[in-house]
C-alpha cells in the first residue's frame, strides 16, 4: 500500500515512526516537519551536555555508530522523501487532509495526508513575571539552549546561578553547574520537597541532604516572584523569602503539551491540554495518529489517563505508530510511571504512585520504608540502598516503589525490575517471591526487594508495628518532657554515645541480649521506641518484647541508617 504520510515534530516519536514505517512499507511517501533545525536528538541529554559528560553537542545527535541524524541521513539513511527543518506546521484541515506549513523564508504551502502524526512535543513553563525577558535566563529545553548556556559559562563570569525548579531538569541542571563547573548554585523549589510528586517527603529529604552535602543550597517552599537586572542581564532572583544574588538563571517550572494545532483542528484534548489516544496511538480522528510529550496515556495502577513526557516512551510510541500507519493492529498500552534521576554520587528512581498519591487516588494504602545493602553483607564492595513500597492494605497489590541509592545499576535495576510488572498488578506475595539473578558481588541470597516485601507483609500483618524516621524525631525532640524509652539494639560499642549521654532516655540492650535481660526494660512507659542500624534487628527486639506482654514497642524504619541519611541530629 503507497501512502502520503506527514510528520508534524522530528525529535524523538516523529523520527521514530517515520523509519519504522519505511522499513514496512518503504513505497508511501513520508514527509518529517520540524520547525527547529536541530532533529531526532536525545534532549534528556542536555544537562549532561552542559556539565561535560557528553563533551560534544553532536553527539546528542548521533547514532550508536556516530551517524549525524541530519536531513541527509534520514533522506539517505532511512530513506525519508522529506526532511523540512526550520518549518512550521500552522494549520491542520482535518476536511481536505491537508497541513498548512511556514517555511523560514515566510511561504506557506499546503501538505496533503493520507495520515497524519503530531509529534509535536511540549513547550516549557515560564514564570510570567517581571524580568522575565532578562539575557541570562534559560529554560534548557532544547540543544540551542544546552549551546547558549555551555558557551555562555565557558566565556566566564558565572560564579552563582539560579535554578528555579527542583524536578528532573533542575535537578540534574544543578548539578551540572556545580560539579563540573563549580559555580555557587541555589535551587528555589515552590513545593515543600524536591521532586515532589515523584517520592516520598523522607527520599526526598535524602537528596536534599546529599544536595547540601555538594553546596547545593535548596530552598523549599519558596516562591519567584521578579528578576532584576542591569544592563539588560540578570543580576538577581527575588522570592517571598529572599533576595539571592546570580549571574545565570535555568528556569525548570514544567512543561505544557504543545497541542494548539491540534486542539484548533478540534482533536479531543484531555485537562491538561493533552492529546486523547487510544492503545493504537490514534487521536479522536481515526487518521491521525499521535504521541511523546503531547499525550496522554493509560497509567497500570489507577486505570486513568495520565501525563508521561520522557523521551523512552515516545520512541517506543513511535514504533508502534509506524506499525500501525503500515496497516498492523501494534498497541502502546499504557505506563507505569518508572523514572530514575541523578543527584551526584546517588539517584532517586521509583515507579508507580507515591504513598501521597496513592491515597488521593483512593487507595486504603500504605507505605514501608527499609534500607539493605545492595550486595552480599560480605562482599568489600557494598553500600545501603533504601527503597520505600506501596500497599493496597487489603489485597497486599504493589501500588508503587521508590529508591535512593548510589548511582550505579543496582537501584534503578530494582526499580527497573518491579516497574516491568506493575502492569500485572503483582501483590506481596509476587515480589516476596521474585527470582533474582544472584552472586555476592551483584546481590544478597534474599535479595533486598525480597526483604523489602517481607517486611510491608510483616507490617500488614501486625507483626511488625513501626515508627516512621519524623515520628521517631518528634518523640526524640521532646524527650525531656515525656515518658518514652528509646532502646538501642546494636552492639553497645555502636550505642555507647548516645547511651552515656543520655542514660535516662537512651539505653543500650543488644538484640542478642535481650532474652536474658529482659528485666531491664521498664514496663511503666508509654512508649519504647526500639532502633538498630537497619531495622532487622530491632524488628527481632519487637518480637522478643511481644513475647514477655509489652504491647507499646514500635521499630524504627530504617533504623539509624535512614536517621543519618536525612540529616536527623540526635
């Protein structure tokens, strides 16, 4: 079957699809649209760029095999009849079958289709107030961006910069100005936490702490209110809280789909502007298929339409959609919602919904937070990674998991292995079970998400009763005017600080003691909070305490691996 096919977009679903469709049916003839003059490039990249771990930024542009996917590779590569860069689509005439385009030069020209792919991706938020036209001030959304700040800051004179967001962008923009290029970095955040939405308020605090430990200030729950500058440039960011010097500012507020020439031609959108498609890719006009960052999508947890811009899921979109512009039935069926992000040496990663999530989607749910080293306790090369699962109570269903880690395989491979069956809606029972390939130098024998949905069982159970980190410095906090017991279940070289110092509050009993000292813990408290390293063995305390009929012992998540890890001062 010949076919006229219009690509509206070329960076990552447009290309995509493009060259699957001509591998299938290499006769219809394909026409790629991109009103920018850089194409099919990874923009994920971008902060990389910039820091200097990609040194070139071609190379965002490149193949495996370092092809330049230019106009030219894709006509004589791929075999694409058209390449028009630098080309607006304006208009789409769902009745004629025709695309309205503006090329550079300011003609217009009408495109006929027999089907149609919007790929045209998403815009970046601005803030919308005064200053915001100030030279200094960047959004890092696209490579002309990743050029003008690395050259900007390679001619000198950034010695402090702004980002205004603390997503993955301005995450990872952050720390490509401080790492590599040592400049004095602030992050103001609106929310209360960085990447909120995505973790837990605990993991998130983790990375702020890690962030501090760089020099990377982070101001939580702050607003940008105006940029001020002389002449013409930035100077300075001015929030609710604070006035904060600055020679360069990365603006990292969102996004929005960029979906105006759909919505004109009157597709159906979704809330937030975003495109409504069915598993085939298909918009609300059979002819016109669409995908990336312009769509929304099933989410396996909650069923619903959801918001999923990353540049992985467009190009598998786009697989499907040159199938299914060959004629084949190929179905992109929904998302789990997995991400990863680096923050320095660690990385926070998770899939599905967050505890906050879960339970504004109407979930009866909890969460379980443990830390476990990532390997065999006795191989040299080890570290703690501290994950955190969601439970529907009464089916014990995984809703969700989150990690912080360091920044090799070994978390993200956790997330990465959950996320793949989320879609199956797997229980405690499923990731209890789950078959991991093991050798010390790679896992445990009981793999630490096998220890994880042990311990959500455990607490779904009862036998498990926990505290969470806050509660745990709440009760820390105002020790001095209440009855609680705090009991140190490692080695008493490891609690003798903390024992000695405050002996009234803080005692030190070895788990392996208590059995046969179990008379020198009170009965008349209120509460006795019991802490080990991890939370294995005060979990092991709890028990023992439940035997001889103390009903008013909780353990620490996380034990005081996690305290350390957020920053908690005792």
């Amino acid at each position: 079957m010949t076919q006229n096919i219009v690509i509206i977009g070329s960076v990552a679903l447009g290309s995509k699809a493009a060259c699957r469709l001509k591998r299938l049916e290499p006769k219809s003839y394909v026409t790629l649209i991109d009103r920018d003059k850089f194409i099919s490039y990874g923009g994920c990249g971008i902060p990389f760029y910039v820091s200097g771990d990609v040194s070139e930024l071609k190379a965002l542009q490149e193949t495996s095999f370092h092809m330049l996917r230019d106009e030219e590779f894709f006509k004589k590569v791929k075999g694409v009849d058209e390449v028009l860069t630098e080309t607006e689509a304006i208009k789409i005439d769902r009745d004629k079958k025709e695309v309205v385009i503006q090329k550079k030069d300011g003609t217009k020209e009408n495109l006929p289709y027999d089907k149609l792919v919007i790929a045209t991706g998403s815009t970046p938020n601005r803030l919308n107030i005064d200053g915001k036209d100030l030279k200094g001030i960047y959004t890092a959304s696209n490579l002309n961006d990743a050029d003008n700040i690395r050259k900007e800051i390679a001619q000198g004179g950034i010695e402090k910069a702004v980002v205004i967001g603390a997503g993955f962008i301005g995450l990872e923009m952050a720390e490509a100005l401080s790492d590599m290029w040592g400049i004095e970095v602030t992050i103001v955040e609106f929310c209360d936490q960085i990447m909120p939405g995505f973790v837990s308020k605990t993991l998130a605090q983790m990375g702020k702490e890690h962030l501090n430990e760089k020099d990377v200030k982070v101001c939580l729950s702050e607003a940008v209110q105006k940029f001020e500058g002389e002449n013409g440039k930035v100077t300075k960011v001015i929030t609710n809280k604070q006035e904060i010097e600055t020679d360069l500012v990365i603006m990292a507020v969102g996004i929005t789909p960029a979906t105006k020439i759909a919505k004109d031609a009157g597709l159906e959108v979704g809330p937030n502007g975003a495109l409504i498609v069915n598993e085939n890719m298909q918009t609300s006009d059979a002819n016109i298929f669409a995908g990336g960052d312009c769509v929304l999508l099933n989410n396996f947890i909650t069923g619903k339409k959801s918001f999923a811009p990353l540049g992985s899921l467009a190009n598998r979109q786009g697989r499907v959609i040159g199938s299914n512009l060959a004629g084949r039935d190929d179905k992109f069926k929904g998302v789990a919602g997995s991400f990863v992000v680096r923050i320095f040496d660690n990385s926070l990663c998770g899939a599905g919904l967050t505890i906050t999530n879960a339970l504004k989607e109407g979930f009866d749910a909890v969460s379980v937070q443990m830390c476990q080293l990532d390997r065999a306790h006795f191989f040299p090369e080890k570290d703690l990674m501290f994950l955190e699962l969601v439970v529907e109570k009464g089916t014990k269903r995984v809703l969700g998991i989150q990690g912080f880690g360091t920044k090799g395989d070994a978390t993200v491979g956790r997330i990465n292995a959950i996320a793949g069956i989320l879609p199956y809606k797997p229980t405690l029972a499923d990731i209890s079970n789950f078959e991991f390939a093991y050798s010390p130098p790679f896992s445990s024998a009981m793999d630490v998400i096998n220890a994880l949905a042990n311990t959500a069982e455990n607490v779904l159970d009862g036998l498990l009763e926990n505290i969470d980190q806050d509660s745990f410095y709440n009760e820390w906090q105002k020790r001095e005017n209440s009855n609680v017991l705090f009991l140190d279940c490692r080695a008493f070289q490891d609690a003798k600080t903390l024992s000695e110092k405050y002996p009234k509050q803080w005692i030190s009993l070895p788990q392996d003691e208590l059995r046969d000292r179990i008379e020198e813990v009170p009965k008349d408290k209120d509460i006795i909070i019991l802490i080990c390293n991890t939370g294995v063995r005060s979990f092991e305390a709890l028990l023992t305490l439940k035997e001889f009929g103390y009903k008013n012992a909780k353990s620490v998540e996380g034990g005081m691996a996690y305290t350390k890890k957020l920053g908690f001062e005792l």
